[in-house]
C-alpha cells in the first residue's frame, strides 16, 4: 500500500494536518497534563478534512477540476458532463439527442454497468464522446470506503472500462463528489484527474425540467462544467427521464449563446 503514496504530493490542509498531529503527539509527550487540549485540537482538524469531504467542488483534500481551462472557457467552451450510466434504456436516447445538435459529452461510466451492456459502451465511443471514471460499483458510501476498498473501486473500473471502451480513463468522480483524505493519493497512482463540476441540476431528485434547466443554464458562460444524470434519471409526471426533456433546451440555450461543448479530455489534454 505504501507505493500509493509514491509520486503524491500532498495538498497544503494535509501537510497542515500532519504537522498538527505531529506537534499534539510531541506535546503531549513532554507535557502529558495537555492532552485534553492536544486531543481536542487534533479531533477539531480530524472534523474540518471530514467536513470538506462532504463538499464535492473544495480542493482542501487535492487536486479538484471544478472548471475547464482558462483558454477552453475563453474559447467558449463548456463541458456536459453525464454520470451514472450506461443505461440501457436512456443512453441511446441522450446519444441521439446529442448526434442531432452534433454535440460532444463526457459520461462518467459505473464498471459494474458497463459489463453489463459493453456494447453500449462502445457506442459510446464510436460516437465521439469520452468515457471516464465513475467507480465499479458506484457505492453510496464511498467517502467511508477504506483506502483499500477505495483503491479496488478505482482499479477495477479503471480496468473494466479501458478493456470494453478501448479508451482508458482520465478523470475520476466519486459517487455524488463526495471523498476523504485517502482519494487524492490513490488517484495519483491510478493516474487519474478528480473532477466534480461548477453546476448541476440534481436531476436524480428534481422531477421538474424547468427548475433543472433553470439551474444549468441561469448566467451560463465558457469553462463551465454542467452534471446530468443518464442513470438513476428522476422521472417527471409522465414517467419520463427528466435528462430528456432538460437536454434538447439546454443544448439550444448553448447554441443561442455560442458555446460549445466538448469532452473533458479534449478541453484538458494530459
């Protein structure tokens, strides 16, 4: 395990925080009535890096893409990007939506997913878009994932999807964003990029397309990185994926406002 941590260079809070601990250890060695304080220190900076954890778009714990490039969003570019997938059902409709305004997406696939429907995948692919990381198994608890389980996670969906693609990954998002100080070193290894996003519409709860598309695109400009949902869509009153009814507006709003979406991958080459 310890060659995760190789090539990792720590964000500035971790630095912080082991220095902290550091000096509670050593205090409380030297000054033994103290460690009521010194465990209290330690315990208040322990809650703050948890805290932070819970907020997907912070770089306290690494490394986080929140925005495209300054040069990308100069150009007018933004980045649609769609989690949760593939769906078998959805999918193949978000695909065709985006082949009719000749668009280019990002879909952060779940390994165990893509096993299941590999063509899917593929097709993903053939038409011109990019497959990233979004864990095998997608667990709601993944922040609480021991590194080993959290490294397995990353690993074998990085596997699974760079076999059945043919593309191997670049960027990884955990379930609903949220991590904990272990993610940062694992990706490094895994050579991977954190990327959340600036703006979503919680379209796996929100049955109303108007107030999703409303939160996408209210001031939307270049270098924006927008979330939908092809899996775990909410349904609207007549059972329809919400991602269906938002996703043909949006994409005329883009164009009326002469953006353009493009993968991650091309927007920030490695």
């Amino acid at each position: 395990m310890s060659s995760l941590f190789k090539h990792w260079k720590p964000a500035l809070s971790i630095r912080l925080f082991a220095l902290l601990f550091t000096g509670a250890i050593l205090t409380t060695l030297y000054q033994p009535a103290l460690w009521v304080w010194t465990l209290g220190i330690v315990v208040i900076a322990h809650a703050s890096l948890s805290i932070a954890g819970l907020i997907p778009k912070n770089k306290l714990l690494g490394a986080n893409i929140t925005h495209l490039p300054d040069e990308a969003a100069k150009n007018g570019c933004i980045a649609i990007t769609i989690d949760d997938g593939p769906d078998p059902i959805v999918t193949p409709q978000v695909l065709d939506i985006l082949d009719k305004y000749d668009c280019r997406a990002t879909f952060f696939c779940i390994g165990e997913k893509a096993t299941r429907h590999p063509e899917l995948c593929r097709e993903i692919i053939r038409r011109g878009h990019a497959i990233e990381n979004h864990s095998q198994t997608h667990p709601w608890y993944f922040s609480l994932l021991s590194p080993w389980r959290m490294h397995r996670e990353i690993r074998l969906a990085q596997a699974t999807l760079s076999e059945i693609s043919g593309q191997t990954p670049l960027f990884f998002r955990p379930t609903a964003g949220l991590r904990n100080p272990a993610l940062d070193p694992i990706l490094t290894h895994c050579q991977l990029r954190m990327c959340s996003w600036s703006r979503r519409g919680f379209d796996t709860r929100v049955r109303d397309a108007d107030a999703i598309f409303n939160s996408l695109t209210e001031g939307l400009k270049g270098g924006e990185i927008l979330l939908l949902h092809d899996g775990n869509s909410a349904r609207d009153a007549q059972k329809k994926p919400v991602i269906l009814s938002v996703l043909p507006r949006l994409l005329d709003h883009i164009a009326q406002q002469k953006l353009h979406p493009v993968t991650l991958r091309d927007a920030m080459p490695s």
